[in-house]
C-alpha cells in the first residue's frame, strides 16, 4: 500500500544517521520493523542494538544483531522510533503499539531522536489520535475518572498487557492546547506510568515520506 511503501522509504532515510561501530537505540512498530529490516544490511558496521520492546527485540536477534540491557550502555547516540502523531514542534503521541514506557526510557538517554513516518501522521495539534496512557492495573479505574475531569473519554484496551505487566487507557477527545504542561499533568496522576505525549523530549529530527520523497524536519 502507498502508506508502507512511505514506511519503508521514511525508515531507510534513518539507515545514513547511524554511526559505525555505535549502539542503536530502535523502538517499535510496523515503520521501525522496516528500519530494522534495513539496519541487517548493515549490522556488520554496528556494535549493536538497545530496544524498546520484547517485539522489536525478537525481530533485531532474528536478523543476528546484539541486543544490549540499555543498563550496560553509556550512552546512546541515535534512536530512531516511529510516532502515531507529530506536530511541527516534533513533540509526538506514542503508544499506538503498546511500547511507550520503554521507547520513552530509551528515548530519554538517546543524544538524538530520529522519528521516521509517513508524512500522514504529520497534525497541526496533537491529540486526533486517542492518547495511549500507561497505568498500573489496580489504578485503572481512579485514573480514567481522572481523565475525564480533564475532558478526556479513556478507553481501556482490553485483553492488552505491556511488556511491563501494566495495562494502557486511549483517552479520546482530549484538546491538547500545551503539550508539554499537559504531559506533566498526566505525570502527576497516581498510578500513571508513562503517557504517550512526546513534547518535553520531542524527536530532533523527524523524516516524513509521502513514498518518493523524503521532508525533513528538525527542531
Ligand atoms: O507505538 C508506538 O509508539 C509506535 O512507534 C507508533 O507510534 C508508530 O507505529 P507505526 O510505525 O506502526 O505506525
């Protein structure tokens, strides 16, 4: 389809970012499955991988390519993950696989974030795409009552266990006017894990494909 083909042109665009002989930090989902398709041609020329997810960790070792515990690894230069949205801030909604709390952990210690899409996920605002919340299960109920007082409608994922053991809430409808004070809102609610606003951390540089052509966007 014209949207997987816009995957894979977006994922290998990545493939030039990646410095030899360093550690990759990869995230999760059906574009980051083609960068990492795209990275065994090369692995050869890295040290190795850290990734966000049991998924993403299972394709990397199937393609020979080391998987290290980020515990073990100073530092990451290059992260290279997907985004359900992205604004012209680069600040994203994650989640839409279920990875968030890793890819954000990853993201975090990441020096770059590279975010590669089809251009379709490019907003004005974020907030179309039901934001993924991860929660702790026994606090599900106390924070879906508290995303509805934020205007939210949250929708439980049913039969969904993260990688964590947690459960994750996709809160429909919510306006979101100030994406970086309103992830630290959604921080603040006990028993919230990870939301899938990517604003105070967005990417550094997003590469967006309509399937022929490359934008590249950067902070
Ligand atoms: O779940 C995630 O955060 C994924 O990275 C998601 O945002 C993008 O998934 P896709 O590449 O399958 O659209």
């Amino acid at each position: 389809s014209p949207q997987e083909t816009a995957k894979k042109h977006a994922a290998e665009a990545a493939i030039p970012f990646i410095e030899k002989g360093s550690i990759v930090g990869v995230g999760t989902g059906s574009t980051v499955n083609y960068f990492i398709d795209a990275l065994a041609a090369i692995k050869f020329d890295l040290e190795g991988a850290v990734s966000s997810s049991d998924e993403s960790t299972r394709r990397l070792k199937a393609l020979g390519i080391p998987v290290y515990d980020l515990n073990g690894v100073p530092e990451i230069s290059v992260y290279v993950d997907g985004a359900d949205e992205i604004n012209r801030h680069l600040q994203m909604i994650k989640g839409g696989g279920g990875a968030l709390t890793r890819e954000k952990i990853v993201a975090a210690v990441a020096k770059r974030f590279i975010c590669i899409a089809d251009k379709s996920k490019f907003t004005k605002q974020l907030g179309d795409f039901p934001l993924p919340i991860e929660v702790i299960p026994m606090a599900r109920s106390y924070v879906a009552r508290e995303l509805v007082k934020l205007g939210g409608d949250p929708v439980y994922r049913e039969g969904f266990v993260t990688d964590n053991g947690n459960i994750i809430l996709d809160v429909h409808h919510l306006d979101i006017l100030k994406p970086i004070a309103f992830e630290e809102i959604l921080n603040n609610i006990t028993g919230v894990v990870t939301n899938g606003l990517f604003a105070a951390r967005p990417a550094d540089i997003a590469l967006l494909s309509d399937g022929s052509s490359i934008e590249t966007l950067k902070r």
